[in-house]
C-alpha cells in the first residue's frame, strides 16, 4: 500500500518560504520498524492499556494535577518571576550579556554564579551542607541511584519506589533488595541478612567495603502513603545504613515553610540526603538534591546526566527562587486549608465501604474501583460531571487495586470536595447493582 503525505511548513514571523517547502507529496511505503511499532500499540490497545495525551477540559475542577499548593497557576508567582527576570536582565546588560539560555552544561559554559548563589539557598533552606540543581526529578534519582552506589554496595529500597529511582538501579553497581511498603520490620530484616552475609563474606574489613543504602519516598504518589522516617532512621542508625529520601510528593506540602515531610518529623538531619523536585508543589521545573558535600563533589564528577545535560536556563533558576520565596511566606495557610479538604474528604468516606478508600495524611487520595475498562468508565463519568479525575490502572498498580486517583489541591473548596464526593458515592452504590451503568 502507498501513503501520499502532505507536509505543510508552517512559516515563522516575516520568514520566506521556499515553494518547493510549502507542500511535498511523499510516496513510501510503511517501514518495517514503523509496523512492529504499530503492532505493538496495536496489541496494547487490545488490552485496554494504551495511553494518550490529553488535555484538561475549560471549566473542568482540578482534582487531578500535581499542584498541591497552587503555586502553578499563582498569579503572584508569575508577577515575581517577570520582576526577578527583569532585575537579572538590567544586571547583566551593565556587563553587555544577556544571560537568558545556560548556554552549555555545568561543566563546561552552563554554570554561573546566579547557579551557585540558588543552590546555596537551596542548600540553606533544607539544613544541608552542599545542593545540586539537576534538570529534573528523573534526573536526580536516575544519577543517583545509578552513579553513587560502589560496586560491593547494597540498596534496599521500598518496593514501591518511582520508576526513576529502579531504572537508576538497572544501572547501578550495587546488589538491590526490595522490601514491603512501609514495613519497618522488614526492612530491619533485609538490614539483618544483609549485614551477616556481608560480615560472613569479609569478617573485619567488610564495614570499609560494603555501603548499605536505603532507598525510600517521603510520600507515595499512587496511595498517599508516608513513609515511616523517624523508624526507618532509627533502624538504619542501627545497622549504620545511609538513608535517601525522595521528597517530590512531601515538599510543601508538609513541614515547616514546606520543607518537606523529613522536616515535618525532624529527621532532616538523620538522612544521608534528600531529592526536592519543583515540578509539583512548587508549580516549577527542575529538581535538587541536598545532602553532604562530598555526595556534591562527586555527582559532579560521575553522574553523566549531569555531565552531558545542557544545563537549566536562566528562567528556570529565576521561577525555582520565586517558587521557594512564595512557598515559604504563604506555607503555613495553605498547608491549613489544604488539611481541612483532607480532614473532609476522610469524613465523607465513612459511608463508603471499606475496601473502597485509600486513605493519607496527604493530599493524595484513592478510591479503589476494580478492572481497568471499569475504573476507566468512572473516571469518564466524572469527567463528564465537570470534574477533572483520571483513572489509575493495572499495571501501575496491582491488578483489583485499580482507583480512582484524587488530588486536593489549595486552589479546591470545601464545596467543590463536597460535590466531587456526591457523584463518587452514588456511583459507588450503583456499582453494586448489576444492571446499573455509569
């Protein structure tokens, strides 16, 4: 079978296209590598689980994004980014630069003072001594996880942590062993057989050897679920493990001036460093992780993604330091509000049965609706009630978990949680009738 493609160049402000770009007929058949693609997505939307892009509707109530503190969308933030900018550019232009893109990496044209000066903030911020700007959240648990632990090292991790942190451990040195989610007893006994095998192995000289690491999220993305830190850090000090924490779904959200949920607990200082992403609380982009100077230097020196990354631009640095002012003025307010819609959204799940909720201290809630094409028709149904809610499904989450994924955000009402909850709850009653559809 022959294709005809018209390509049409779209031409750019006062730019003069050629004719010969303005429509070209090209006629070739479908490559081999383009069938087995499309086989492939072929097979997977056969089995209900092919993904798309899409795009919230007009009028549609976010209980599904990421911006727990609504700082994405916080007219204020941007007014403080453009007057950050322009202080910047009116700085620079005394010097005859312009100093928008980084220009390069970190190692070669990409660093400037402006990037060390919001990293020592960073660093100032969450009590640690060294902080290291990356690209973003996958960066820094992928370099990470797969750049910082030695070849006789061992990585326990909660079983549920983020794919960034795993495809890290794909390419780690070390020896990986999961453990139960949030189960500190066994954690304590992965600790125990690890530390005798290694004992066993090279008696007197293995504790110079053999790092173990613990691998942990301070708030889990798919349940809400907090990780038991001040436990965890007991029973590492116990077996002189270092523990990693990743806090994308805990920063402002939790803690003093949103420091997170290590500095909810006080353990800030009993980790061995922490990862702070922007792209969720703090309405941003980009990403940090905070911890000894050493881990700084050496990131530096052997995690590729930031070695051969073109470095964040201006603009980045400029909104993550606004985000951070922002977040530490209005913290305290809008960690209350943000704690009445769980308080309420917890009260109006008394009436549903048991199996059905998943509850958090978070703002990341559940409702379990079980089979992917029925989550899928809930989450539609919502849509269509003028909510904004996606459907979490197998296998992202175990097969008969399958929820309804909701997120409360500052920028809801009590009323608008409210209403949400009436549609859920007459859906989850008509579930139980077999003749009733959504």
């Amino acid at each position: 079978m022959v294709r005809t493609v018209s390509v049409h160049a779209v031409p750019l402000r006062d730019e003069v296209v050629p004719p010969i770009a303005q429509e070209r007929e090209l006629q070739q058949p479908p490559s081999s590598l383009e069938c087995t693609l499309q086989s492939i997505i072929d097979k997977r939307k056969a089995a209900g689980l092919f993904r798309s892009l899409t795009v919230r509707q007009p009028g549609q109530v976010d209980f599904c994004s990421n911006d727990y503190i609504g700082l994405a969308n916080s007219a204020k933030l941007a007014q403080d980014i453009d007057e950050e900018m322009a202080t910047y550019r009116r700085v620079k232009a005394q010097r005859g630069e312009v100093g928008l893109g980084s220009t390069g990496s970190r190692l070669l044209t990409g660093n400037s003072v402006y990037y060390e000066e919001t990293e020592q903030m960073l660093a100032n911020f969450h009590n640690a001594e060294a902080a290291l700007l990356m690209n973003s959240g996958f960066d820094a648990n992928f370099a990470l996880f797969a750049y910082m632990p030695q070849k006789d090292d061992v990585v326990i991790f909660d079983e549920l942590v983020h794919a960034s942190c795993r495809e890290g451990l794909k390419h780690s040195r070390a020896s990986t062993i999961p453990f139960k989610h949030n189960d500190v007893e066994a954690l304590r006994d992965a600790l125990s057989q690890t530390t005798q095998a290694r004992d066993k192995l090279s008696p007197g000289l293995a504790k110079k050897k053999t790092n173990i690491i613990i691998a942990v999220e301070s708030v889990y993305s798919m349940d809400g679920h907090c990780a038991p830190l001040v436990e965890i850090c007991d029973v590492a000090n116990c077996y002189g493990a270092a523990v990693v924490v990743d806090e994308a779904h805990g920063t402002g959200v939790f803690g003093p001036e949103g420091r997170g949920w290590a500095a909810e607990l006080g353990v800030e200082h009993q980790t061995f460093c922490r990862v702070h992403t922007f792209g969720k609380g703090l309405g941003v982009h980009g990403a940090v992780v905070v911890g000894p100077t050493a881990l700084y230097d050496y990131m530096v020196n052997y995690a590729r993604p930031l070695i051969y990354s073109t470095s964040l631009p201006t603009h980045s640095l400029a909104s993550i330091r606004c985000a951070y002012a922002l977040m530490r003025r209005t913290a305290t307010e809008r960690q209350r509000h943000l704690t009445s819609l769980v308080e309420l959204f917890h009260e109006r799940l008394r009436s549903f049965p048991p199996s059905c909720a998943l509850t958090s201290p978070s703002p990341i809630q559940g409702i379990v609706i079980p089979g992917n094409s029925e989550v899928v028709a809930a989450a539609q149904h919502l849509q269509r009630q003028g909510f904004h809610v996606l459907p979490i499904r197998s296998p992202t989450v175990p097969v008969g978990t399958e929820r309804l994924r909701i997120i409360l955000h500052v920028h809801n009402t009590l009323d608008e949680v409210n209403t949400l909850m009436d549609v859920i709850e007459d859906m989850v009653l008509r579930q139980h009738r077999p003749s009733s559809r959504l």
